[in-house]
C-alpha cells in the first residue's frame, strides 16, 4: 500500500509518502528544497556519486511512519542538507524548517 499526506511543521508543509513493502516500510517527507527519509536512503551515495547534484536530504532510522520520522533524530545527512543548517541530532520537524 502507498499512502500520500500533507505534513504540518513549524514553517509549512511538506508531503509525507509511506510505501508499504515485504518485510519493511519506505517514509520519506518532501519539502520545498529537500527531504527526510528512513534508513532505507543511501546518505553515502548522494554525497559521493551524486555530489554534483547537491541534494538536501537527511535519514532518521528506526522509523515505520511518517509521525515517527517527525519525532526521530537526524542520523546521517548530505553536505547540501548540512549548508542549510541540518544537524545530526535535531528532530526530523526541525531539520524540515531548513529544507523549506
């Protein structure tokens, strides 16, 4: 199942998409200029191979729901994501008020 929602944070909003796969859960949450993700992201590849692209994006892991990526810390994060002020730590709410 693929379910779509509006998110609500400090801010704005941003879409929320949960994709419900064999034995695991895809969460991501698109803002304006980046996104949050699940484990699942490969932070590693987009700021090597991809590096040109200059990505925002940032991972939580642990997380089965749009809610809980809101709530859970940031774990790893690309360079892009960092030069707009994420840091690993802050909650996935806050590190989405800098990829607005």
């Amino acid at each position: 199942m693929v379910s779509m929602r509006p998110v609500a944070f400090e801010g704005g909003t941003a879409v929320g998409v949960e994709v419900e796969l064999p034995r695991t859960h895809l969460v991501v949450i698109k803002a304006e200029h980046g996104f949050l993700m699940c484990g699942a992201l490969d932070v590693g590849l987009l700021s090597t191979r991809l590096a040109a692209r200059e990505i925002v994006a940032a991972r939580a892991v642990g997380v089965r729901s749009i809610d809980e990526l809101l709530g859970a810390p940031v774990e790893s994060l690309t360079p892009a994501a960092e030069a707009r002020g994420v840091r690993v730590g802050m909650p996935g709410s806050e590190a989405l008020r800098y990829m607005t």
